[in-house]
C-alpha cells in the first residue's frame, strides 16, 4: 500500500517548494532590466500543474487500465527524478537570466507529467491493496488516506522546512545555494521509490479484475457513461474547489507571512513563519485518516468542509486585526487550522472517494479524469489568487480577498459532496 501511494511525497514538495523558490528568486533577480518577475512567478508555479493534468490524462486515459499500475508508477518516478536533477541546474545560455527562468519553467511542466501519473497509478494501486483479504476490518480508508493525502502533505511540510535549514547553513548572502539545493535535494524521494518499485507486483484487483484485453470498439463506454456520470462529475467538482483554494493559499504562505511581518524582517523569520503554517497540515490529515472509517468519506469531507468555511469567514473579518507584526502567532493559528480543516475532510477524503467509487476495469479513468479536473482548480487558482487580491480595494484587507470567496466556495463544495456523492463503504470495492 505505501509503496503505491509514498510518491506522492513528491507532489507535496514539488508544489511546497515552488513558493519558497520563486520567493528567493524575486529577491536576487529584481534588478534584473526587462524582467517581469510578478508574471513569471505565476507562469513558473502554475506551470508543474499544467504538467499534472497532462500526466494524470496521459496516463489515465492510456495506460493505468492498459499497460498495468506497476508500468505508471515507475515511469513517474523517473520523470520526477530527470527533471527534478534538471531544475537544481537550470541554466540560461550566456548566463542569461531569462533563459534560465524559461528553463525552469519547462522542466516544472515535465515535472508535473510525473507527479499527474502518480495519481492513476500509484494512488488507484494503493486503494486496490487495502481491500486485500489480510486488511483488518474498519482501516480501509484509513490507510488510503495515509498512503496517499498524508504523504503530499509531509512533502509540503519538508518543502517548507528544507530552505530554511539551508539559508541557516548558507545565510542570505548565498541565496542560489538555497534555491538550487532545495530542488536539488527533491530528488532523493522519487529515487528511493523508484528501487522500492522496481520489486512490487501489479495489484491482485488489477490482475483478476481488469479489461486490459479489451479492444477500445468493445469497450462499454455508453454504459459507463450512464451510470457513473453524476458521481464523477460531483467528486470531480468538489475536488476542484478544494484544489482551487488549498494549493494557492499553501504556496503564497511564505508571501502572505512575508507581507504581514514586513520586508524589513529577515528572510529566515518568513520562511520559519512558512514552515509553521504548513505543520498544520499534518494534524489535519491525520486526525482525519483516523476519523475516516467510523465518519465515512462523504460525511466527513461535507463536515470538515463547512468548518473550513466558518474558519474562512472569520478570519476574512478579523484580518485587519490578525494581519499585523504583533499578532502574526494568532493569524498563523487562525491560517494553520483553516489549512487543516481542509486536510481533514476534502484532502482525506477526495482522494478516498474517487479511488473507490467505481469498478477496476477503468478506475485508472476514472481517478485520473477526477484528479485532473481537480488540478484545474489548482490551475486556476494559482493564475485567480494574485487577480483577487489585486481586485480589492488596497490597504489592510487586501489579503483578506481571498478568505471570503474560499469561504463561500467550500459552503458550494460541501452541499455538491452531500446532495451528489454516495457514500463509500468498507470492502465496496468487491462489491
């Protein structure tokens, strides 16, 4: 089960990383003539997500259901591992900054080619394995939820924590160590997967239970279309709400703290500040892994949801309060559980439901088909974060923008989830 679902570790700190990096990268190339920074920041992190959608289709739609889960999952490890090495040295020709940051770019789009095939390979291979018939009873989606959604989240928790401990060894006057190092150094986790898989055998569900045989002209499509449409479209929705807010709000945490705390403050108190904020994911996912099997996904995703909203909206009123030097330790408390409420429920829980809710023989579709819609919110809150800020009347509670429309959003997602999504029981996978 894990060694399906611990590269995931990968997508977390690819995606965690990018925010500290483009951060460092804004502070020693600002001076640079004729470079539109505030735009490549947005292109740079939106760029591995585009990658992800891309990779969850590609492998999703050609390959999960066909050449097998074992194939997928060790060809994404190798993708992020190549490109991973590749971004830590990043080069423009002729020292050229713009050319570097064009090759970053390309090689976070690659990236994520890698990370999107973890999802219908390595997560759907992980659920398959928790219906084995040595699974004790009443851990199911238990151990779904730490396979896969804890393990994004630990990788977020070290991508805030690895350039920090490197500007301690480095300090401020050597930067591009920090930024280099720290992609450099994410590329030991897909490495040590890629060994670990090389051993592991395709899914007993897959090999007993899969159409790999069958022609695309035999293939049920109208069938399937029919009576899975609604359940895909609700999940694939509430999975995209959730991206939209979550992955934004965790990548601009070094940025918001940064703005809270002043440009005056050293470099290494934001990224402390960052690297307490993403700590909250950890409760969150986990309390929510433990929740998950009495609650049930949908019940739990549509409480934790709501909890978020209350959470959103209060903090979007007392931003002008908490948003201040003297009380940045209550507006990290406030942030950090408004991160957690979203691990708990819909970062559990998403992932749970999409994996489960249809049959083997094209649940690789089906999860990536999900997941890459939910990127697409992730996509597109990246590119709307900075746009919502902006469109708020400048001063204190410019920041607060967001919060409101997040709020308002996961009160959407939870009445979709609740009203649209059956609930996944245990062993509903032989059913």
């Amino acid at each position: 089960i894990f060694a399906c679902g611990t590269a995931l570790f990968s997508d977390g700190y690819q995606n965690g990383v990018i925010g500290t990096v483009n951060t460092i990268i804004k502070i020693i190339y600002k001076d640079t003539p004729g470079l539109n920074l505030k735009r490549y920041s947005t292109t740079f992190s939106s760029l591995s997500f585009a990658g992800t959608i891309a990779g969850m289709l590609i492998f999703g739609l050609l390959q999960a259901d066909g050449i097998g889960r074992k194939f997928g999952m060790i060809a994404a490890t190798f993708i992020v591992f190549v490109f991973a090495a590749l971004s830590a040295g990043a080069y423009g020709a002729g020292g050229s900054v713009g050319g570097m940051l064009a090759a970053l770019s390309a090689f976070r789009f690659l990236i994520g080619i890698g990370i999107g095939a973890e999802y219908p390979a390595g997560a759907v291979a992980a659920a398959e394995n928790t219906e084995d018939p040595g699974i004790k009873p009443g851990t199911q989606h238990m151990l779904v939820a730490l396979a896969t959604n804890t393990m994004v989240d630990w990788g977020f928790v070290v991508a805030a924590f690895t350039p920090l401990v490197l500007l301690w060894i480095f300090g401020e006057n050597h930067l591009r160590i920090v930024w280099r190092g720290s992609l450099a150094l994410g590329t030991i986790p897909p490495l040590l997967v890629l060994f670990w898989r090389l051993r592991m055998h395709e899914p007993e569900r897959f090999r007993k239970e899969s159409m790999k045989h069958v022609g695309w002209k035999d293939y049920p499509i109208w069938l399937i279309v029919k009576r899975y449409w609604l359940r895909f479209t609700a999940i694939s929705l509430v999975w995209a709400i959730y991206d939209f807010i979550t992955y934004p709000f965790g990548i601009y945490a070094s940025t918001i703290t940064t703005t809270i705390i002043g440009d005056s403050a050293p470099l290494a108190t934001s990224l402390g500040w960052n690297v307490v904020i993403n700590l909250f994911y950890i409760p969150g996912c986990i309390i929510g892994a433990l929740l998950v099997d009495r609650v049930k996904p949908k019940m739990l995703m549509t409480i934790a949801l709501l909890l978020q909203a209350v959470f959103g909206f209060a903090m979007s009123g007392a931003y002008t309060y908490l948003a201040t030097p003297a009380h940045i330790a209550g507006f990290t408390i406030m942030y950090g559980l408004f991160l957690s409420l979203g691990e708990l429920g819909p970062g559990n829980c998403t992932m749970i439901l999409a994996s489960k809710s249809s049959p083997t023989a094209f649940r690789g579709v089906f999860y990536g088909c999900a997941a890459a819609i939910g990127k697409i919110g992730a996509f597109a809150g990246i590119w709307a974060f900075p746009a919502i800020i902006d469109r708020f009347p400048p001063g204190p509670k410019q920041d607060s923008g967001p919060f409101w429309i997040a709020s308002g959003l996961n009160v959407l997602a939870a009445a979709i989830g609740f009203f649209f999504i059956p609930e996944v029981p245990e062993n509903h996978m032989s059913k």
